[in-house]
C-alpha cells in the first residue's frame, strides 16, 4: 500500500503557492487524497483566512473545541473566563464558529441575546489574536464581529447599543484588507445597505 497525503501535509503544502499544482494532481489521481484535498478546500472555503494552514489545521478542530466552550455553561461569564484561561479557544477557528453560530442565532426567533453572546465572544477572541494570523485578516475578522454584535443589539431593539459597535466594525474595516464581501457583510449586518 503507497503512503498516502494527510490533511495536515496538504495544508503545509497548499500554503507554498509552487506545490498547489503538484496536490491537485495528486488529488486527481488518488482517490483517497482527492477526498482530504476536497476536505481541505472547504475548510478554506469556511474559515477564510489566507493561509491554507489556519483554515485547515485551526477549522477542523473548531467545532469541537466550540462544543468544549459551550458545555461549560450558559452564562457569558463562564464562557469569557474559560477563554481567557484556555488557550486552545484562543484560535482563529474558534472566533470564526462563535461568529457563524451567532450570525445563525441572529436569523432564529429568540436568538438574538444569545447572537449577541457569541458575537461578543468572537470579538473577544480576535482581539487577542497576533500577528500570525496577519493584522489585516484579523481586522476584518474584528470588523464582521462587531457588525454581527450591533446586529444582535438592533434586533433585542438597543439602539444605542447597536451604535456601540458601529464605530469599533468601521475601525476594523478600514483596517482590513479591503475585501468587498467582508465590506458587503459588514453594511448589511449594520444596517447600512
């Protein structure tokens, strides 16, 4: 039996730009590698962050290490403080699936103060991210973070607690990396478009 790529190995080598040839052709020929590089393209897809081996690496622990967070309670208290103590939620896919399950909560009947909650929390987590995951990348993070938690504000009808986060996601976006989309999100969760 030949040795076969892990989703780590693909990871390290979708981030050399000369080696992304060499692993679609891989995947194309091997239909065990095909399924991890497929794997691999969709946790880039989710996480999007730049570097295949954030998305990659960091994504396919993020749910459970989410669940890990959520079966500590249910009060923000006990989530903010077990962040702070365990550094293993202090990642990039962390912050990513707190956004997306609050951007979830957000479009459910009653969800908006738990929206709120895990919108905060990603804000949280992005803000301690360093320069690993690039300052731009992380400021767009912050940017969608923000308008996700003005978002959850207007919802719960505080108005002034929306506009809390108005200023902190405009920062951000000028910060980033100028994406459109993130630009797009940003407006719509904010209310500007």
């Amino acid at each position: 039996m030949e040795p076969h790529l892990t989703l780590a190995e693909i990871a390290y080598l979708l981030a050399e730009e000369r080696s992304r040839p060499f692993v679609k052709h891989l995947a194309e020929t091997c239909p065990q590698c095909g399924e991890l590089y497929r794997q691999a393209e969709a946790l880039m897809k989710r996480f999007r962050h730049w570097a295949p081996e954030v998305s990659i690496l960091e994504g396919r622990e993020a749910d459970a290490l989410f669940e890990k967070l959520m079966a500590t309670g249910r009060e923000f208290a006990v989530w903010s403080w077990k962040i702070d103590h365990d550094e293993s939620l202090q990642t990039w896919g962390v912050a990513w699936v707190l956004l997306e399950r609050a951007r979830q909560r957000l479009g459910e009947e009653g969800g908006a103060a738990q929206a709120r909650d895990l919108a905060l929390l990603a804000v949280k987590i992005a803000e301690s991210l360093g320069d690993f995951y690039h300052p731009e990348s992380v400021a767009d993070l912050k940017a969608l973070t923000y308008a996700t938690a003005g978002a959850a504000e207007r919802a719960l009808g505080d108005s002034d607690l929306q506009l809390k986060w108005l200023g902190p996601a405009a920062t951000a976006l000028d910060a980033g990396t100028g994406d459109a989309e993130v630009k797009r999100e940003v407006a719509e969760l904010l209310g500007l478009k």
